[in-house]
C-alpha cells in the first residue's frame, strides 16, 4: 500500500466552495476531497488543522527575480523563501531585470540554470517580446516558457527593449500560432513625454512631491496602451493580458473588449487595493512603481472591477532593487526605482482589503491561485484543490492580524511600504505537493529546497 497523507478543517476553499472536507494527498498529487470525519484505516498521517482555513496555494504569476545577473537585487533562493512564507506555491519569473534577459533560447537556458536546485517552491518562466527577436519566439515556447512579456514603454533596463506597434505585428501572429499569451506592460510613451515637464526646474524639494511624480504618468498613458493592444488582439486572435492596471480609466475598454468576445484578461496588483495617492509622504520613494499607484477613488473602482470580473487576478510585480536604488536618502521620485517588493505580503494585502469591502474566501482563491494557473496553462495542475492537482496547500488563519516588521521579510531587502501597517491573514505552513515547506511554528521553519521548475505542457 503506498503511503498517504491528510489533511482536514472545517474550511477547506474548493472550486466549489468553503466546506468540512478532508484532503487526501498521494504521491504529491489531491486524491480527493472527501468528508471532514473520512479518514482512511491504516497507518495514514493526518494533519488536522481546526478550523484555520486551506486555501489552495498561492500562484504568482508576475514576479522579478533578477538572477543571473543582478543577484544583488534579489536570487531564486531568497524569493522563492519569500514567497513560501507567503503561501505562494508556484511563482512565474519575468523575463527581464536579470542579465541576460529571456529572449533568447540561450538566455532561457541561462535562467534555468541559475535556479536549478535553488527553489523553495515551483516556479516557471515567461519569455520576452522585444524589438528584433521574433525568430526566437517559437524556440522559447518549444522550451518551455509559459508565455511572453512586453513592454509598450521604456522598461527601465537596457537588456529589454521596448516594442512600438511594428514589433508587436510581427510577434502576435506567432504567439496566436502557438497558442500562447502576451503580458504587456500597458503604457505608451507619447503621454508621458508629453508629462514630462512637471520636472522641468524642479529642485531637490520638488522631486521629493509624489503628486509630481504621479502626473509624470498620467491615466492617458494606459488608456491609449490598453486601446493599441485590444485593436491588435482583435486584428491577430492572440491571447492579450495586461498586468498591473492601476487606472481605472482603462476598465470601460477592457469591458466592450470582453463584450465583444476578445481574448483579453486582465490583473492588478496588492499595492493598487492597497495604498491611494493622497496618503503617500513627499519623499516616500518606498511607494514608487510604474505604473504609480493612484487615488482613493481610483482604488474602490479596482476593487469593484474585481467583483464585476472586469479584472480577473491579482498579481504581486514584485520588483526588488537595494535600497540606494530607491534613492532612499534623497527622496527624489524622478530618479528612485520603480518597484515594490511585496512577494511575501501579497495574500495578506490583498486579504485586509478584501474582507473590508465583503469578499469571500472563495473569491481570494480565484484571484490569487486559479485564474493565475489559467493564465499561465496551469490550470488542472495549479491553483485548486482539485482531485489530480498538485497537493500545494496552505494553512491559514484570516482573523490574526500582524504588524509589518521589515526585519521579518525573507526578501533580500527589506525596504516595504507595508512598514508599520497591520495585515490580516497568517500563514502558519504551505505545503508543495503535499510536503511542507515553510512551518511558522516550527524550529526550522523551511524545508530544503524542493520546488521543482515548469515547463509549458507538461502535466
């Protein structure tokens, strides 16, 4: 007789609701989901967690890892500890920040080497749409990435290249060919240049003003990327989706697209729920990303895309630099990185803010783990606890609440805006295919290194 494990509570989150159930797990893999008081006679191991809740595990599909090539940044060991202790079981690498970055099938493999035996959990890799590497597209899906990132206004790093109408023509019909997704940093650089003279003059006090930076990357930017790309989603068939929407004068477009049957999704990230403009200090360059977070108002109209399902994920963009990267002594919002690191924090985040506003523990397990699996083709694999899935778990108790301490984040650096603010929503273990790998409670809280790296196709 093989070896089986449990698992059971009171609130297991399954595709088809919170209910008493127990889970039984073999060989990695969700053999079922039974009743709560089922248990198999024999020698079964059974882990019973109460009434703390199972979710599935967390599957972040929009994270920079940066190795090879800017360890300093951040590496596949520390992120991947990040993300364990934040109940994220599979991450997807962005194809940038490291160096080289993924748009060759040699840089793919350069990747792939440099996280071999490295992760505490799973992770696979997007590919990247630049400016000239059409021919290595259908290589990189051959090898496995899960789909492809572009990039619609200057990325921030020299190794990827932006791409103008005419690179995205001539990449799109490929990806449709094969099936695959094109993630697009959605902002176009006309608006912005046009912005651009909100610094013009400005002096140390001035840089340090977010309402400067803030109009440096005005709403228009994302609404004319948004229009470009569902105009090419319909002239080429390909799979669109755009990451971190953070205006929400994009969600009207987004709405006729989905009316009109197009193929795009769409996500947002936890600081976009989480943070509004007219709290950040002058000089809080912790809070800088691109594109920037936005108003009060702004932020409750994201919210309520996620209900109508105008917005179907959300995604960390975890995006770590050192500090002096961020211009942390300075303040200056022009020059700092464009980035937050939130790899750990996300499933809380995105919970303090969700349980204000009503929403469930079902709907958490949709945003943050199944329609991620979708988007990366994952589904059936990732993302549900599911007979046949990946027995990737996380016990969970949504009423403790904790105060961000930077000294607790696994992340390589530790400069958060979430410094200071209480979460809802402890972690107490994950589980990857039914072993643990992070234990709150326990003495060595992680487990060796165990995650495995995925490969589009394979089941």
């Amino acid at each position: 007789m093989e070896p089986r494990f449990a698992l059971r509570s009171r609130r297991v989150v399954t595709p088809e609701g919170v209910r008493p159930a127990t889970v039984h797990v073999r060989q990695g893999r969700i053999e079922r989901v039974a009743a709560w008081e089922e248990i198999l006679p024999g020698s079964q191991e059974l882990l019973d967690c109460g009434d703390a809740v199972i979710l599935p595990g967390v599957v972040d599909t929009h994270v920079h890892v940066n190795e090879p090539g800017r360890t300093d940044w951040e590496g596949f060991a520390m992120a991947t500890r990040a993300a364990a202790a934040g109940g994220i079981t599979t991450l997807v690498d962005m194809p940038l920040n490291s160096i080289p970055a993924t748009t060759t099938r040699e840089a793919l493999r350069s990747k792939i080497e440099a996280a071999r035996g490295k992760t505490q959990v799973d992770v696979g890799f997007w590919g990247g749409v630049v400016p000239g590497n059409a021919g290595e597209l259908a290589g990189l899906i051959e090898d496995g990435v899960l789909g492809f990132k572009a990039f619609l206004v200057p990325s921030g790093v020299d190794e990827f290249e932006h791409v103008g109408e005419a690179d995205l023509r001539e990449a799109l019909p490929v990806l449709a060919r094969y099936g695959s997704v094109l993630l697009a940093h959605a902002e176009l650089p006309g608006p912005i240049d046009a912005a651009a003279g909100v610094w013009d003059g400005a002096g140390p006090a001035e840089l340090r003003e977010y309402g400067r930076y803030l109009r440096s990357r005005p709403d228009l930017a994302e609404v004319e990327a948004v229009e470009l790309l569902v105009r090419l989603c319909r002239e080429t068939g390909c799979r669109i989706h755009i990451v971190h929407v953070a205006s929400a004068e994009v969600l009207p477009i987004l709405r006729s697209a989905r009316e009109e049957g197009l193929p795009i999704t769409a996500e947002t990230c936890p600081h976009y729920l989480t943070f509004a403009a007219e709290e950040i200090p002058d000089g809080g360059v912790a809070f800088k990303c691109a594109p920037p977070i936005r108003s009060r108002e702004n932020r409750e109209l994201l919210w309520e895309a996620l209900r109508e399902g105008m917005l179907d994920l959300v995604a960390s963009d975890h995006s770590p630099s050192p500090p002096e990267r961020k211009q942390v002594e300075t303040g200056d919002f022009r020059s700092a990185w464009g980035g937050i690191a939130s790899l750990q924090l996300a499933l809380p985040a995105v919970w303090t803010g969700a349980r204000e506003r009503g929403f469930t523990f079902t709907d958490l397990a949709e945003w943050m783990s199944a329609a991620p699996a979708r988007l990366a083709g994952l589904e059936g694999r990732k993302g549900a606890i599911a007979p046949g899935a990946d027995a990737d778990l996380v016990v969970w108790e949504p009423k403790a609440s904790f105060v961000v301490e930077p000294r607790d984040l696994e992340h390589r650096h530790k400069l958060t805006p979430y410094a200071g603010r209480t979460l809802y929503g402890v972690v107490r273990r994950t589980l990857l295919r039914g072993e643990t790998v992070y234990d709150v409670t326990a003495q060595t809280r992680f487990s060796e290194s165990s995650g495995q790296l995925l490969r589009r196709g394979e089941a």
